[in-house]
C-alpha cells in the first residue's frame, strides 16, 4: 500500500481579504440602504404603472415620467375612480417620500466622496474607481453597473 504525500494540492491558493475598518463598514451601509430605497421605488412605480395602464393611463419609462402620472392622479378628473384614487395617492406618496429618502443618502455619499484627498485610482476593466482602492468612499459601482 502506498502513502499518500502530505504536499499541499496544486490548487490555488486562497488570498487574505483585509479587513476592513468600521467607517468602511458604515459607508457600505449606506450603499446598500440606497440600493434599497431604490429598488423600493421602483417596485412602487412599476405597481403606479401597473394600475394607471389598467385604466388606459400610461407613460414613458424612467422615473423622471412617474411625476406625470402623479399629475393626474392628484388632479380632480373622472379617469379614475374614487377607490382607486385613494390608493393610488398612497403609492404616489410613497414614491415621493422614497424619493427625498434616496436624495438625501445621495447628498452624504456625495459629500463623503468630496471629502477625500486624494481621486480614486480608476479601475482597468470598468473605467471606474476601484472599491479596494478607496474603501468605503465609493459609489458601490454605480458607474459600472450604468446607473446615473
């Protein structure tokens, strides 16, 4: 019976990750409660859309057309039900208060961005600021997953 050897395999080794420090942790939270006010939003105007479009109502992609749709749900015409009026108005309201949530973690991240002193390295693959380089004062992507 032959023995095994005790050399290590030839498969990769496994690197270290740093870890990182408690202001990154925090930046990373703020990301990731943008990333989901956002997608709270837009759950909710996929759910205005849905329901305006049911009643004939429709209107361009994007969030910036949303506010149309607004417009007429808060105006006083007879295009929509009394019942489905109300409950439209909540989901309205939501996405506007989901709005000045989501602007208000935009202007901290922004601010922390500005903060630093020295630009991030940009990245070779994406063409945008490496998030190991500069830690938690980065955008979590943005640029390169095509969002703003």
């Amino acid at each position: 019976m032959r023995r095994r050897s005790a050399k290590p395999s030839l498969a990769r080794p496994c690197g270290f990750v740093p870890i990182k420090s408690v202001e990154q942790q925090a930046a990373g939270m703020v990301l990731k409660a943008r990333e989901l006010l956002v997608r709270q939003r837009s759950q909710a105007a996929n759910a205005l859309r849905g329901h305006m479009a049911e009643r004939g109502l429709v209107a361009a992609m994007g969030m910036a057309n949303i506010g149309k749709l607004i417009t007429i749900i808060r105006s006083d015409g007879d295009h929509i039900a009394p019942a489905a009026r109300t409950a439209l108005k909540e989901i309205a309201s939501q996405i506007e208060a989901l709005t000045v949530r989501i602007e208000k973690l935009e202007r901290n991240i922004i601010s922390t961005v500005k903060g630093d002193e020295e630009p991030p390295a940009a990245d070779q693959h994406s063409g945008c600021a490496a998030p190991d380089m500069i830690g938690a004062r980065f955008f979590g992507g943005l640029c390169a997953l095509g969002r703003r």
